[in-house]
C-alpha cells in the first residue's frame, strides 16, 4: 500500500544572530563567521528546499525589494539570521522569492487585544516583578545559567561556538521541549483573578505562531513542496507540533542534514 505524498516542512531553530531580544552573540559578518555561515547554507542545502520561509510578518513590503537587489549583488546583508541564512541559502538555491510568514502586531495593532476580557493585562513581567514571581519568568537553562555565573565571576568570555553547533544544539529535542517549557511557566504569572501570563501567551503567543502554521500552508502550492522555516528557536515547539498534529505534512529534524564543525 502506497502511502500518499505530502508536502515536508523543516524548521531550523534559530537564535537572533543580529542580538534581538537579548541574544548574546558576535558579529555575524567577520570573515570567520561568514565562513561558517557558508557552511550551513551548503549543509541546508541538502534538505533541497523549494521553498524559504522566515520569521518577518507577512505583510512586510520591504523584504523581497531587499531580496530582489540581493540577486543583483546590489544589497549588502545586515547581521540577522532573515539575511545571513535565508537570503544567502535562497540564491544558492536560484529561488526568486523568499517568503514571509510570520504574524507579528504590537498591542496596538493587534485587534485580538481589544477583546482582553482582562482589561489587556497581558505585562507578565512587569507583575512578577512586583508581585514577588520572578522565579516564573522565561528564564535561562540551569546550564545557560551556571556557565554565564562562571563567566561572570571569572571574567573569562564565553567559548567560541561555531554556527553549525550552535544550530545543533538549539535543535535538540530536548532543548525545543525545554524552550517550550518555560513559556508554560510564565503563563502561571498573576494572582486571584488576574492572568497576565495566560493573558500573554493565549492572546499573543499561541495565535502568532498558529498564524505562522497558516501562512506556511497558504504557501504550499503542491504535495512535492519541501519548505524551510527560519525562525527563533523559541517557537520551534508549537509549530512543530501544530504540523505534527495536523498530520498533513511530513516534518523532518534539521538535525538529518546539519553535521558537527570538526577540530582540529
């Protein structure tokens, strides 16, 4: 019995090389890192994706002029995983397009918050603060936590990690399923009957991220598409397991195409 053909989706983790949200790394344009960067796009590129997807809203009208003159070497790419990854793997690939998808609103915009039945109490972490439940923040692994005390105290910097481990590690299984649950912790932030953690995460964080499974299927134009998702590693878990659960797609681990940098 032949099994039917689905279209495959692979989200590769990413953090924000350009330093968003706190994301302590150097420049992604040095010469060494340019290298490397190099090295997973060839290494990408054996998934033979169709299509590339990233984390950028997708009424953006900015992205595809940059993209545009990029083709035309008439762009130079800014430090940030959208360029460096997928704009430099998108022309290998000889791809025309790259592809918004994300869902992204400020409070302002974003009409789901004017339906708050708690008066847009959604500033979990301002309340933690103040209500004494810090300890439930989105806060480092014990590791993470343990290697920057030891940085701290002895002054010595971080050891050198090359893209492709670092891509490896954010890709982990376990390291997904551990992201994911420490946004769950946070959603336990508020008092009585004030949430603005569950408030944060039920009007913000799991409808952006449900409208970035939809934009990656309105995308989907055959059952032979193979499209890959650049995004923060945070949002990897509930993606994925929204296509997992829908059952309409194959996903596939970038873990089967990314191989560890070898030392010498």
């Amino acid at each position: 019995m032949k099994h039917p053909i689905k279209p495959t989706i692979m989200i590769l983790g990413s953090h924000h090389l350009a330093g968003w949200d706190g994301d302590d790394i150097d420049d992604m344009r040095e010469p060494k890192r340019q290298r490397e960067l190099q090295q997973l796009a060839d290494q990408l590129a054996q998934f033979q994706p169709t299509k590339i997807a990233v984390e950028v809203d997708h009424l953006d009208p900015n992205l595809q002029e940059e993209y545009n003159a990029y083709l035309k070497d008439e762009f130079q790419l800014e430090r940030h995983e959208v360029h460096q990854v997928g704009f430099r793997l998108a022309k290998m690939m000889g791809h025309p397009k790259v592809y918004c998808v994300d869902y992204f609103r400020s409070p302002e915009e974003n009409p789901i918050f004017q339906h708050d039945p708690d008066d847009d109490l959604t500033d979990y972490s301002k309340f933690a603060k103040t209500h004494g439940q810090e300890h439930l923040l989105y806060l480092p692994t014990t590791e993470e936590k343990t290697a920057q005390d030891e940085n701290s105290t002895t002054g010595i910097e971080p050891e050198y990690e090359p893209i492709i481990d670092m891509y490896i590690r954010l890709n982990q299984p376990e390291r997904i399923h551990s992201g994911h649950q420490k946004y769950l912790r946070s959603a336990r932030i508020g008092l009585g009957d004030q949430y603005p953690g569950a408030n944060w995460m039920g009007y913000f964080w799991y409808p952006r991220n449900l409208k970035t499974y939809v934009n990656l299927t309105r995308i989907t134009e055959s059952d032979d598409e193979r499209i890959l998702l650049i995004i923060g590693a945070a949002h990897t878990f509930l993606i994925q397991q929204f296509f997992q659960d829908a059952g309409d797609y194959i996903v596939e681990s970038p873990l089967k195409y990314l191989k560890p940098t070898e030392t010498h």
